[in-house]
C-alpha cells in the first residue's frame, strides 16, 4: 500500500437502507446496507454510523463534511440526535451497491445491549442508518519484514480485510480472539501470514485477555515489524506496552486502537 495514509475519497454522511441481515455465526450478525457513494479502499476501512434512536422515525444527519460533522452534531438537540457509532468494512460490492457490516452481539447480564447491538439484532429491511467513511487506520510508515495484527472479535472484519488486501507475498502472524470455535470466519490470507484463533474461556467474561496472553507466549521474528492492534482498550494498550517495553519493537512501529471499552458505552 506504500506509505500514505487513506482518507476517506468522499466524506459525506451517507443516508443508506438495510437490504437484510444474517446472524453469521453464534456472536455476530451481518447486517447488508447499500453503498452507493461509499468508495472502497480495502484494508480496514472504517465508518460512523448513525442509527436512529427508538421513537426517531427521521434520522437527522449531519450534512457537514470531515471533522466538521461533530460540531454539527452537537448542536443538534440530544433527543433529536441519533446514535453514531464506529464499524469496519467487512465487505463492500460495488456492482450490486451493497456494504456488509459485522455487528458482535454482545448482551448485558440483564438482557439489555448496547444501541448498536440492538439494531443489529432488531433492524429489519428498509430501515435507514448514516454511513460516514472515515478511511483507513492500518498505515505502516516505515520498511518492515513482517506485519503482526492482534484482536479480539470486533477486529475481526479489520483483519480479514486487512488479510485481503496485503499482497501475496507479506508475511505476518495474526492472532484474533473470539467467543466460541464456531466464529471463527473463512477468508483470504497470504500464505505466509500464521493466521492464529484463540477461543476465549467460558469463564472469561473480559475479552481481549486471552489475546493478550497469546501475544505474549508467542514466538515472533525479530525481523522489522509493523504491528496494528485493535479491540477492546486493555487489549490494545496492554499489546503495544508489551510490544515496545519488553519486545523492544519501537513505540513508532506500533499503531494500536482502543475499538470500546469494558463496561463503558461509546461517548
Ligand atoms: C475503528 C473501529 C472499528 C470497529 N469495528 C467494529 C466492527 O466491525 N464490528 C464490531 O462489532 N465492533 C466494531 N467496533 C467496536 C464497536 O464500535 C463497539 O463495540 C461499540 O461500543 C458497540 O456499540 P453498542 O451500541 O453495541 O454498545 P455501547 O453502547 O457502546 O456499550 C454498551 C455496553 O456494551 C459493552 N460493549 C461494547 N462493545 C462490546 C463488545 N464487542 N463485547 C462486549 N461488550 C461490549 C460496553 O462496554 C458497555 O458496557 C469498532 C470500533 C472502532 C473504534
């Protein structure tokens, strides 16, 4: 991909309709929206979505583009506001116009779930979201070996597209945790990338942990590495410190994203 960043080509609030959903496996649904007027870069592109709260049969969007829609946002007032929150490509067809979006389904002890996990469980075709691209976080700024991604579930569409998208020849190891054996999903990896599941417990209830635990039983090359650590906060935080202080990898080889955080909504 050479070493420029990928902004979004068109950042504009798309208002888009679901054309259907399918839980994939036993802890995500995909939900398939239309994508007309997104621009597909590959990797792990990323987006605000904004999803209408209960009760909002119009969804007020912002119509400022780039950073600029946050203020706009804002200034809407709260009851009017619709949710936004933050996915990854996990497919994108531009001949048929569809975008599909993997939702984990994660549920509260009490049986409620978060806005967007809601929608994934309830949205029926028709039903209208916010698209807005925000372009592309896996941005490697310096000749290196080999690549080294590790997740937990809701990276998983980050690394299948991230896997898509390097070239034939990359080497790399990925380690994704997920819930259960069964979602685990199938996709193109290069040959030389060691794609590596880790099946959480049935008694860990703090995902990212036995990610983390992986990262740091592994056995890694010592060759130049650029690594992309996403998933839950501890897990990305935690990865990257152990990366830079007791791997030595340096701190600007390191990208690494808190995707949400145990026991916090999304602001
Ligand atoms: C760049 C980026 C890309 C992302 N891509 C994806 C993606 O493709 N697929 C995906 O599923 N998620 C993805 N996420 C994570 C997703 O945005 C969060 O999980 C989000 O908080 C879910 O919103 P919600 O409304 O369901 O829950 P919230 O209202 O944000 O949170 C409600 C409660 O649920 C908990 N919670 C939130 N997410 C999870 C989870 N996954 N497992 C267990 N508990 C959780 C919170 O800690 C909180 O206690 C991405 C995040 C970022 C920043």
């Amino acid at each position: 991909m050479g070493y420029k960043p990928r902004k979004p080509v068109d950042p504009r609030v798309l208002l888009v309709e679901v054309l259907r959903t399918e839980r994939v496996s036993p802890n995500v649904i995909r939900v398939t929206v239309g994508a007309e007027g997104f621009t597909p870069q590959g990797y792990d592109q990323w987006f605000r979505l904004f999803l209408p709260r209960q009760g909002q049969d119009h969804l007020r969007l912002p119509t400022r583009t780039s950073s600029l829609w946050y203020a706009q946002y804002l200034a809407t007032p709260k009851a009017q506001r619709p949710w936004v929150r933050t996915y990854t490509a996990r497919a994108v067809r531009p001949e048929t116009g569809e975008l599909d979006i993997d939702f984990v389904v994660h549920m509260e002890p009490d049986g409620t779930s978060g806005p967007a996990a809601t929608f994934a469980r309830t949205a029926r075709p028709g039903a209208r979201v916010g698209v807005l691209d925000q372009g592309v976080a896996y941005h490697p700024r310096h000749p290196h070996a080999w690549t080294l991604l590790v997740t937990d579930e809701t990276g998983m569409p980050a690394v299948a597209g991230i896997c898509a998208s390097l070239p034939d020849d990359a080497q790399g190891v990925a380690i994704v945790e997920i819930p259960a054996e069964a979602d685990r999903q199938d996709f193109r990896v290069p040959a030389g990338v060691d794609l590596r599941w880790v099946v959480r417990g049935p008694d860990e209830h703090v995902p990212g942990r036995a990610a983390l635990a992986a990262l740091r039983a592994a056995d890694l090359p010592a060759t130049p590495v650029y690594a992309f650590l996403a998933g839950e906060s501890s897990l990305a935080t935690g990865a990257r410190r152990h990366l830079v202080e007791d791997r030595k990898v340096p701190r600007q080889h390191v990208d690494f994203i808190g995707y949400w955080r145990h026991g916090h909504a999304q602001p």
